[in-house]
DNA sequence: TTTCACTTTAGAATAATTATAAACTAAGAT
DNA sequence: ATCTTAGTTTATAATTATTCTAAAGTGAAA
C-alpha cells in the first residue's frame, strides 16, 4: 500500500492524515502481507525503531479509530492484551501459545459441515474458528 | 452434584474443603445444568445475595484452584472480563454481545469436514469455535 | 490437644486501558 | 497568506481487572 492510498484511507474514513496516524498507517498497512500485533508492540516499534516518539495514548487513539474504521479487527486471545489484525476480511487462527503468535487460516479452508441453528429470534453473524497448537 | 460429592471432589484435587471454598463449590457445582459466569458475577451472589461474605482475593484464589484442578475452564470472549465455564468438556459458544452472553453448543452439533494442516513441527490441540450472534 | 502447612483476607501493587484537559494543528473560510 | 476552530496529540491521572503480600486463621494429621 502506497502512501498516496494511506492518505486516502485516512481521509476517506473522516481521518485527518496526522503525522502520527500516517506514520502508524505505514507501518500497518505499507507491507505485502496482513499481521497480527498488540498495542504494546506497536508502541514498542515506535519507542525503539522510529526516530519520532508517538505518545502511548496516540497509539491507543489511532488503533481504535483505525479499528472503528474498519481497517483493523481484533483478535480474542487467551491472556490480558488485545491483539489486533490488519487481515479485516473474514478468516480464523491458528493460535501458539508457546510463542504467543497467531497464524491466519484463509476462510476456504476451514469447512464446517454441520452448524446448530441460533437460538431464540437471534441470527447468526459470524463463525470463528480458534486452534490451538501444541508441539 | 450433592455434598457429598463436593468435598470428594475438593478433597481429590489436593484441595482443603474450607467453608469458602464448599461454598463457592455449591453455588458453582450444585445444579442440574452447567454455566458460565465472571469473577464479577460470582464475587457479587456471594456480597449480595448469600449472607456469608468472601473476600474477593479468595473467589480469585478459589476459581484458579478449581481451573487448575480441571473443574472450571476458561472462554476466551471479547471484552476485559475473563469468563469461566462449568462444563470442562470439549465444547463450543454462541455468543451473544447483547447480553453479553455465551450458550454452549455440544461438540457435535458442529462438524467441520475440511481444516488445514498445523504448521511446522505443530499439533493440533483443539479447535474451538465460537459463533458471534446479531439479531 | 498440639502443630503446622495450607488458607483466608485486607490492602497494596501491577498491568492494560481509558479519561482529562491543556497545547497543538489540519484545513476550510476570509 | 492569515485567521479560525474543530479535530488531534500528549502528559498525566484515573479506572478496572487481576495478582501479590504478609499477617491472622484453620483443617487435619499426629
Ligand atoms: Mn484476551
Ligand atoms: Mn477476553
Ligand atoms: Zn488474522
Ligand atoms: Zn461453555
């Protein structure tokens, strides 16, 4: 993803293209393929790695905006931190505890063959398979 | 699960049947159907509804003995709180955000025909799935 | 009964996240 | 180009869930 299309992303979705935000949006979305990632990594990469000091609450702010926006979804794993996805379509995980990594399983290939109906007047909205690993 | 039961099953699990813990054991154990519940939920029937009072650090300290004795399991759901589960087997959830709600679904009530093989040196431990629902 | 390892408890500590409110800035209006 | 202001960043405080601490209490073996 191009930077031209990160300033799109971010005004197309009421985002004012702050230095901060598009310095996030590059380093989320400026790579070849979708990663998982918590908010304490993120803030790690730019405490060390990046010469510009974002603050924690930014991080915080421009996750859940980017969230809110549809460009990051949220993983649920076992353990206190979220993690986040940049891969927003529709898959499931394979999930290490080991090394704490989630790994994405494309949507095709997991079939579920039999599925209960929902309960009560509810539907469904969507199906997360979870796997966990061991060695 | 009657009394009797409840401190065979403390006593087996290397765990001292105090009057705390044949109390939480009773509220969680002592009923036809299994369930899920918070540390929230459990701390406030014993603040509110029972009259013996238990501190807080012992429902903590009492729900990670029976989860580590194998009488409780975690469910991963999103959000801060941790729930807990009564019914150890191998199952799966719906989820209902409304209500904050999690139902069981019998291990097999869902079949899944195709799942893609665990990476590297990798087993699969188990597969959970969790169906989110709307209305 | 005596003993002591196990348990409970109040309160402090920790960790992740959210709220606050003052300083800053992107961008439309003048 | 400057003005204006709503949106944004930031340091810091607050909140929430959970864990730790260490002192007082207790189940059960001897
Ligand atoms: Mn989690
Ligand atoms: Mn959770
Ligand atoms: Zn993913
Ligand atoms: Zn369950």
């Amino acid at each position: 993803m191009k930077k031209i299309d990160i300033l799109k992303k971010l005004r197309s979705s009421g985002l004012r293209p702050t230095k901060q935000r598009v310095e996030i949006a590059k380093f989320l979305f400026e790579r070849e393929k979708t990663f998982h990632f918590t908010v304490e990594s993120l803030n790690k990469f730019f405490t060390k790695k990046s010469a510009s000091k974002i603050a924690l609450a930014t991080i915080y702010n421009t996750v859940h905006a980017f969230k809110t926006a549809g460009h990051l979804s949220e993983v649920e794993v076992r353990g206190n931190k979220t993690y986040f996805d940049t891969n927003v379509s529709n898959h499931h995980h394979f999930y290490d505890s080991d090394t704490s990594e989630l790994i994405d399983i494309d949507v095709n290939d997991i079939i579920i063959q039999k599925i209960p109906k929902a309960p009560n007047g509810k539907k469904i909205k969507n199906v997360e398979v979870f796997i966990n690993l061991k060695n």
